[in-house]
C-alpha cells in the first residue's frame, strides 16, 4: 500500500474511531440505555482509531525511509 492510501485510509479510520466513541459516550446519558450496544461502540471505535494511528504511523515511516533512500529509479 502506498503512503497517500495509507494516509487517507487512516484519517478515515481516526474520524469514524472518534465518530463512533463520542456516540457510544451520548448513548450512555440516554434515559433508555442499551448497554451491550454502548460496548460494542466503543469497541469498535477503539478498534479503528488504532488501525488509523497504525496505518499514519507505517505511512509516517514509510515517507521517511523513502526520503533516505537514494534516488537511483
């Protein structure tokens, strides 16, 4: 995967993280709490800020070792 997929797909993956836990936290204020539905928000949303925080940071890493490399292509 290249550094501007990896990129793209992490802020996408940070944006529905964060997207997801902020709904699971307004959830838990609601008279009508549905728990099993509030965990598995948040969850899921601490699962995609991760895949987002790992994708920028091979992204990251990735530019950096390209940007040492020399330029023989």
């Amino acid at each position: 995967m290249d550094v501007v997929s990896q990129r793209v797909l992490g802020t996408l993956a940070l944006v529905g993280g964060v997207v997801f836990v902020s709904t699971s936290v307004l959830r838990v204020f609601r008279p009508e709490v549905d728990w099993l539905l509030v965990v598995l928000n948040t969850l899921y949303g601490i699962l995609l800020v991760a895949a987002g925080v790992l994708l920028w940071r091979s992204a990251l890493r990735r530019s950096r070792r390209d940007e040492q490399a020399p330029h023989d292509r």
